[in-house]
C-alpha cells in the first residue's frame, strides 16, 4: 500500500514540478492508497476567536500550527462569529510541503464557508478585508480527502467494507488544471469524497490509478499544477 506521507520531512517542500515517475507507484495500474483514519469534523479545530480587525495584509500565525490528521490533507472550513464583509486568506502548505493559499470572503453575512483545498498544515491567516469586531472559527470539513497524485479513482473500501465500484466516479472531485492556480481555485491533484462519517477509527482506502500528463506548458504531472502560495 502507497504511504509516501511518512517519508516526507515536514517543512521541506518536496513538490517535483512536471513529476512522471514515483519508485512506490505503478503507472498504468490501479495503486492503493491508504488515506487514513481522520477524526470527526470540528469547525474549531485549527482556530477560533480570530481577530478580522487586524491589520490588513501582515501575517497573523497560529500559537500552534495544525496539523491534519490526514496523510494527505483535508479541506477546511471558515466560519465567522456574526454578519461581516470581510476577505480573509489562509496560508500553510499541502501534503508535498508546498505552500498553499486559500481565500475565504464574506459579504453581509454569517455563514460558514467550506475551502476548496486540502491543506496538510494551517499556519495562519491574513486580514485582505478587514471584518470589524466579528471573530473566526477555522476547522475541518466532514467531507472530501487529499489525494497523493493527480489521477482518477477506481474503487473505494470504507472502513473495511468495499463500495460499488460503480459509484467511484462521483466519488472523486477531478483535478483542477487551472495554470497557474489561484486563491481560489481547487486542489491541483483532487479529493476523495467519503460515504462514512470520520470518526479516526475508520480507514479510508482508495484504488487509485494515476495521471502524469503535462498540459501545453509541460506544466502539471503526478503532482499537478503547483499550488498558489502567493
């Protein structure tokens, strides 16, 4: 079973631009990949009581860095304390170390908004618009995991039950080719969208069979289009 994750040092980026070949995967097969056994959703789980008054563009970093439970990362969730406008970004890095920004914005309102990205470390935030006295709430979604390359996925088993294969496409957000990324847009190498609920006792393990394609820039590869960092 592919475990890349524990071999990597954190803090290093290891993203190989253009990546065709990894010794621990077959190419042109169906690879299984554990995705771990991640804990249940928590909307404060990275952070809560965050300041949106701050000064707008300086980074403001967590007293502790997250990080995810996940080998390769989980999508978070922003949620405010009350109605704002505001614009916030969060910046860490995803499962390869690369860093990695998300935007989260708000306009008159108080709703929750889920991230597109999975993120492997959170280490902070910061202010583009600045929201008042409203405070935030940064955790962890109830759905979707990181996934190691970019690729398709062909079977699923969920705590040790195997899924119908015949659902594994809806099971899976593509990746997103967008070149360069943004801010805004999805995870360059796609997610997992689970069936069970995560508990950190149920495994999440997918047969996953990859794609190092490079797009007319000779961009992407294994790891997919670099993430924006900024």
């Amino acid at each position: 079973m592919y475990q890349d994750r524990k071999g990597m040092m954190q803090g290093v980026n290891m993203y190989c631009p253009a990546c065709q070949f990894v010794a621990a995967m077959a190419m042109n097969e169906c690879n299984t990949i554990s995705l771990g056994k991640p804990a249940a959703a928590s909307a404060t789980a990275i952070g809560t009581g965050l300041a949106t008054n701050t000064t707008v563009g300086a980074k403001q970093y967590l007293a502790t860095a997250w990080v995810s439970d996940a080998p390769y990362g989980r999508p978070i969730v922003a949620t405010p304390s009350g109605s704002v406008t505001a614009t916030v970004d969060v910046f860490g890095e995803d499962y390869l170390g690369q860093p990695m920004i998300e935007r989260f914005a708000w306009s008159a309102v108080a709703t929750a908004v889920n991230g597109k990205k999975p993120f492997y470390r959170v280490l902070g935030y910061t202010v583009q618009v600045a929201g008042g006295a409203v405070t935030l709430g940064i955790g962890t979604q109830a759905n979707n995991l990181g996934l190691p390359f970019k690729g398709s996925i062909e079977w699923m088993k969920e705590a040790g039950v195997l899924l119908d294969p015949a659902t594994a496409f809806a099971k899976w957000v593509a990746p997103d080719l967008t070149d360069p990324a943004t801010a805004i847009t999805g995870d360059t190498r796609g997610q997992y969208i689970n069936t069970a609920t995560f508990d950190g006792v149920k495994e999440f393990i997918v047969g996953m069979r990859c794609d190092n394609s490079l797009n007319a820039n000779n961009n992407g590869g294994l790891h997919g289009i670099r993430q924006f960092g900024g």
